[in-house]
C-alpha cells in the first residue's frame, strides 16, 4: 500500500552492512531501526555476566525469561535496547559477546523468548528489522524482505579493516575461521536457521560499496514507503 509506514525485514550474515543499510532506510522514510541481533548480544552478555555455562540451556532459557527489556528511539531512530533498566552500548560488541550470542540463540527456549518479544515489535509496524530470521519467523507478512550476502572472506576483511580503523589488534585468518563458525553455526541450528526467506530479494554485497547497496534497497522498498 502506497504511503503505508511498511515493516522492512533486512536477513543476512554477519558482516554484510545490515546495521548500516538498515539505519540509512529507516531515516530515509522515517521509521524506527532495530537490530534485534543486539538483543542476542544482551542475552550473551547476560549469560556470560551472571557465569552461566552456554551448554546449560536451562539456566540460559531462565536468563532470557528474566531479562526485562525497554527501548528508546534515538537520533538516528534506531532503537537503543535496554536490559533491565541498562544501557549496555559498546560492550555488546566485542567478539567473545558476539560468539555467547550465537550459541545461546540455538537454544530453542531462550530464542523462544526473545523472538516472541521481537514479533511484538514487528507487529507495531513502522520499522526496519534486521537480524537472521526476520523474513522468515519474526515478520514473514513484511511487506520488504531483503537478504543481505557476502562472501566469508569479504566479510572478514571488511571487519579487519574495522578493527584496524578503530585501532584495535585483529588477525584476519582467525577472524575468518570465527565467520565460518558462525555461518555453520546459524545456519545448521534447528530453530530458525539463517535462510532466505521464499520471497527475499537476494543481494550479493560482496563487489558493493555500501552506498550502492543501501541505494539498491531504497529502489526496492520506494513503492511501499515513499
């Protein structure tokens, strides 16, 4: 529908500028952005804060059910998350977070939870949804759905290249072999596997600036948000 603030459900792997395609949308048709990734961030943090083992689904599902979320538009109207009161920004970032995050989101009952609140978000419309398993499981009546690809080795240079930027130490086979664990990880888990969804326009970013990608997704999604 012409006009209608769409839901935009942005999937893909890590490392492929789904952040950075998804916020520029979101501020180019006024909508709110989350990444719903950082809510896995916020549980692993979570678990790895409370010195919960990963391979203890009940104790991880009982960190999940207790997290109390709240959220906070920001400037460049992405959704800042809360867990329990408690901005956590940058220390959702680092790779050791970002690995707690992958395992715990394979327990079927701990992503239970948080996907039953990230459905609840995508009900309210009026958003840009990122993460791995939005087309499919959190929005699949999203009027976009766009899947984000790149090849493992683009991907582990380009987070090479962050790192170094910032001024950070990285070493780029083992931040390659950390991407091919993941992907093995996201995609072979029985509960909401990493996928296209049936109806996803695929993009290839691998030889993509993340102008021309960000561009090729506003061409996609105009005819329902503009």
């Amino acid at each position: 529908m012409k006009g209608a603030k769409p839901v935009i459900a942005i999937d893909g792997p890590a490392g492929v500028g789904k952040s950075s395609v998804g916020k520029a949308v979101a501020l180019r048709y006024d909508l709110s952005f989350l990444s719903t990734g950082e809510m896995y961030r916020c549980l692993g943090w979570k678990v790895l804060d409370m010195g919960i083992n990963l391979d203890d689904e009940d104790k991880v599902f009982e960190a999940a059910k207790n997290i109390k979320w709240s959220f906070e538009r920001a400037s460049d109207n992405s959704l800042k998350v809360f867990v329990d009161g408690v901005y956590l920004g940058g220390k959702l970032f680092s790779d050791k977070v970002g690995q707690a995050a992958s395992k715990a989101s394979a327990s079927a009952r701990a992503r239970a939870v948080v996907t039953q609140k990230q459905i609840e978000i995508g009900r309210a419309g009026a958003i840009v949804m990122e993460g791995r398993d939005i087309g499919t499981v959190i929005c699949p009546g999203a009027q976009v759905k766009i899947f984000l690809t790149a090849t493992a080795e683009e991907r582990a240079k380009r987070r090479f290249l962050q790192l170094k930027q910032n001024g950070k130490t990285a070493d780029y086979e083992q931040l390659l072999s950390s991407i091919k664990a993941r992907d093995e990880r996201d995609s072979s888990r029985a509960v909401a596997p990493l996928k296209p969804a049936s109806d996803a326009v695929i993009i290839d970013t691998s030889d993509m600036t993340l102008r021309q990608v960000t561009d090729k997704v506003l061409e996609i999604s105009s005819p329902y948000a503009s």
